[in-house]
C-alpha cells in the first residue's frame, strides 16, 4: 500500500482502512498479531501517533483488540464487522451515487438494474 499525502482521506483512516483490506484478504487471520504503530511508522515514513490513531479506530469499531504487552490482534469476528461496515457505509453511498446520477441522465430502473448485472457477471468472469 502506498499512502497519499494528497488525498482528502486523513492518513490514519488510510492505514486502518488497509489493514481491513488486508483482513478481508485474509493476509492477517483471526488472532493474528499485526502490524505494531511503530513498524507502520517505519513501513510508511509517518509519525508513531499516526499510526496508532489508524490502530486505534480498528480497536473502537472491535476489528482489533490489546492484549497488555503483547500488541493488536485481530478479533474472531473482524471480517464480519468490517463486511457489515463496508456494506452500510461504502455500498450504500455508491449505490445512492449511482442511483441520482441515473435518474439525471433518464436511465431507467430495469436499465440500471440491467447495467449492474452485466457488471457482476463480468466480475465473475475475472
């Protein structure tokens, strides 16, 4: 992952958003120890407390947990909490995008819905 300094997406929300993506990915598992603040901090040349502000959102939402001494770990239903947020938060916006930009350009219901399931097809297909 590459962090961007440019983006209107505070850094730290970068960093806890890749680590969900690396979780959805299954690259960490659940109770697997990941990434400590100061090895993202040297990973991607930012301050320490940037770091553990990304860590702590994941800790806040229970994607990850402390264990005293030993580091973040992630939690036994991490996936799920992540797929239920990503689907409310991410989806839904999109969806309600792609919903009025429709309705502007006077594509219909049955030709949108239609457009979305060539798209999933093809997504299928890769």
């Amino acid at each position: 992952m590459i962090l961007d300094s440019s983006s209107m997406k505070p850094i730290y929300i970068q960093i806890s958003e890749w680590l969900e993506t690396e979780i959805l990915a299954q690259n960490f598992l659940p109770e697997d120890k990941v990434y400590s603040q100061y090895q993202l901090a040297e990973m991607y040349n930012i301050n320490p407390a940037t770091a553990a502000k990304g860590l702590t959102v994941l800790v806040d939402e229970e994607v990850l947990y402390k264990k005293r001494g030993l580091g973040m770990f992630v939690s036994s239903n991490a996936r799920s909490i992540i797929q239920m947020k990503r689907k409310n938060q991410t989806l839904s916006t999109l969806v309600k995008e792609i919903v009025k930009e429709a309705a502007h350009l006077n594509v219909s219901n049955k030709e949108l819905i239609s457009m979305i399931q060539e798209e999933m097809k093809a997504g299928d297909s890769k």
